[in-house]
C-alpha cells in the first residue's frame, strides 16, 4: 500500500491532470482570457507540487541512502537515486521555463485584438503545451512507478509520517493571488 506521501503526491498528479485537460479546452477554443487564468493557475499548482519533492521528497530518499549505504535490499543504490532525482529535477526546469514561456505569450495575447494573430500565436501555445504535456506524462509515471514506491519500501512508518506532513503543508500554501476557493477547488 502506498505512503500517504505518496498517495498526496499522487493525488495532486490527478488534479494536475483535470487542470492540465480544462487548459488544452480554452486553449482548443481560442479563449485568451480562460486559457491564460488555466494556465497561471497550472503553473502555480505544479510550482508548488515540485516544491513539496525539492524541499522533503528527494531529501528524504538521499538522506535514506546515504544512511544505509546499501544495507537495504528494498532501496535502490545511492547512485541510481541520485541518477533518478537528477533527471526528474531537469525535467522540473523544462516544465517551469517551458510555462514561463507560454505565460508570457498569454500575457501578451491580453493586449491582442487582431484574431489571426491570436490564432496564430494560441496554435504556438497548444503546440508548445502538447510538448510539454507529453514529457509530464512520462515524468509522473517515472514519479509514481519508482520513487513514490521507495517511500513505502524504504523508509520506516514515523519517517512517512513525517514526510507526509510536510509535503500536505507544501501542498497547502497558495500564492496570494489565487483565493482559496480557486486553489482548492483546481
């Protein structure tokens, strides 16, 4: 049975993925205004999603290995961990650079009334979140299939408990300019 760390982490891949469907409508529907308040607002949550795996995730994991050295048959190696969070961290990049990118486009599409350039430039944001959409897919199920199963597998009840709270309070906190209601119920 899964963590409860893990089972938020997961979760929040679930309600990524609702967002991530109502962006690609507005998008698909030309809707500036829609795709650009969908956009911000995936961009915050996923903001705070890989802040919860920098901050108590991937710590926990490393410091796990680091103190079995090895001792521990239901754990990876030190290296393939660290080989493993390297790229989920790079990918992390991507996906903020990526967003940053398009949120600027979008902010720029604001100030746009001409619709055959916001045809053009929302065809660029679809083809750009297509893109980026794809490589979400391949890193939650990495996520999901490895390093959320090593919480469960490695490290002992009160260490998930731990970890669990701290990633729920990570989980938690909005940036101001969303109100609550907007930010729990995306």
């Amino acid at each position: 049975m899964p963590s409860e760390a893990s089972c938020q982490l997961i979760d929040d891949h679930f309600a990524l993925d609702r967002m991530l469907k109502e962006l690609k409508a507005a998008l698909a529907r030309r809707d500036v205004i829609a795709g650009h308040a969908q956009l911000d607002l995936f961009w915050a949550r996923l903001a705070v999603h890989i802040r919860a795996e920098h901050l108590h995730l991937f710590p926990a994991v490393l410091s796990h290995l680091e103190t079995v050295k090895g001792e521990c048959a239901c754990a990876p190696d030190l290296s393939a961990a660290q080989s493993l969070i390297a790229r989920l961290h790079a990918d992390h990049d991507y996906f903020m650079l990526g967003l940053a990118l398009l949120m600027k486009t979008m902010r720029e599409l604001l100030k746009v009334s001409e619709a055959a350039i916001i045809n053009e430039r929302m065809s660029y944001v679809s083809d750009m979140f297509v893109e980026i959409e794809q490589r979400l897919i391949e890193h939650n199920a990495l996520e999901e299939d490895q390093l959320y199963r090593w919480v469960t597998t490695m490290l002992c009840s009160a260490d998930q408990d731990k970890l669990a709270r701290q990633i729920m309070g990570e989980l938690e906190k909005r940036p101001p300019r969303f109100p609550a209601n907007v930010w729990s119920n995306a």
